[in-house]
C-alpha cells in the first residue's frame, strides 16, 4: 500500500509521540530490601543507594505477620511515631504506588522494629523519558538536627577509618530490578521504529 506524503507525515509525527512516550510510561517496581524484603536487621539506607524513584515506580514491601508498613510523616520517621501514619498496611504483600514528588518515609510500627533501622526514606522525582539521574536522598528539615547523629572520635583515634593494607574493597551492589525496565524502554523503542519502518514501504 502506497501513503501519500500527509499520510507519511501524520505517521510520523504518531511515532515521534510514541517515541517520546513510551520510555515514561515504564514504571518499575521496587522490592524492598530486595531477597531480604521488609525485615528487621537490613539497612534501608544502603538499599536506597543508587536507585532513582520516580513517579509511577512501585514499592512492594513483601514480610512476614511480625511486621507491617505504615506510610507516615518525616516527624514519624524521625521518631518512629506510628501514631503520625497516614496509611497503615498488614497484608504481608504491601504495594505502594509512588504518585507524587517529594521524599517518602515508612516505618515497621512492632515495637522496637523502627527503632532497630526498620525504616525507609526515599525521595520521588518526576518521571523523565532520558537516562536516570542520580538519587537523592532525603534531607532534613533546616534547623532540624540528622535522625542518627554521628558521635566525635574518641582522643587518638582517626577521624576516618582505613581499610588494613592488602584488603580489598567491597563488590558493588547488585543490579535492582529498575535495570530491567531501562532495557524494557529500549526494546519497545526499537519496536516501534521497526513498526514506524513499515508505515514508510
């Protein structure tokens, strides 16, 4: 079938859009705390590390009956106050969808739990169709002093400690399942020339 020239450009501007599109479309979903899920005794703030949550991306909080996931305030966080929870959750498959901007925090409200490090902040960034950038953590409100202050050396110690000579550093972090959707973005951009390709024989 042979297009005529407005016909060609309608077609072209319709895989333009798509193009456009279809990358901000892929929302990842996010297991917390990856094969540890939501438990105690994992650091959340290292998990966070390297991610980028942007809108439409999924939290799940997978755990077991001795905890649960509350949506709560950053004064929740700090404290780890359930009594400030916007949303509470206890079905052991949690799904949170991230709809807005801004910095997110979630406690396990057992008691104990969030006092022990079972907490997550993370920061929300509006969807984009380019490459990632790099996350931001959470801040603290101005004035208001870090959750976990660190504690001054002791007299003759090093401010920073030094590995032992001959050690190694540690492996980088495996790949979170966000890699896939990147991949995901490419392959249906891919299809999509190929299919656009076809309107043009």
């Amino acid at each position: 079938m042979r297009m005529n020239g407005l016909s060609k450009m309608a077609a072209t501007a319709l895989l333009l859009v798509v193009l456009a599109i279809v990358p901000a479309t892929i929302a990842e979903t996010y297991i917390v705390g990856d094969t540890q899920q939501w438990a105690s005794n994992v650091d959340y703030t290292e998990w966070v590390k390297g991610k980028t949550f942007r809108v439409g991306d999924i939290l799940e909080f997978k755990y077991g009956r001795t905890h649960s996931v509350d949506v709560t305030t950053k004064a929740g966080y700090d404290n780890c106050d359930s009594s400030a929870a916007t949303e509470n959750h206890s079905d052991g498959d949690t799904k949170i969808e991230l709809k807005t901007v801004g910095a997110k925090y979630y406690i396990c409200p057992t008691p104990g739990h969030c006092e022990s490090g079972m907490k997550l902040a993370v920061t929300v960034v509006a969807a984009s169709s380019g490459t990632p950038d790099a996350p931001t953590p959470p801040s603290s409100t101005p004035g208001t002093p870090p959750a976990t202050p660190e504690s001054p050396p002791a007299a003759g110690t090093p401010a920073t400690p030094t590995p032992p000579a001959g050690s190694t550093s540690p492996p980088p972090p495996k790949a979170s399942g966000a890699c896939k959707g990147v991949i995901m973005s490419y392959v249906l951009v891919g299809v999509s020339m190929v299919l656009g390709y076809g309107l043009w024989m």
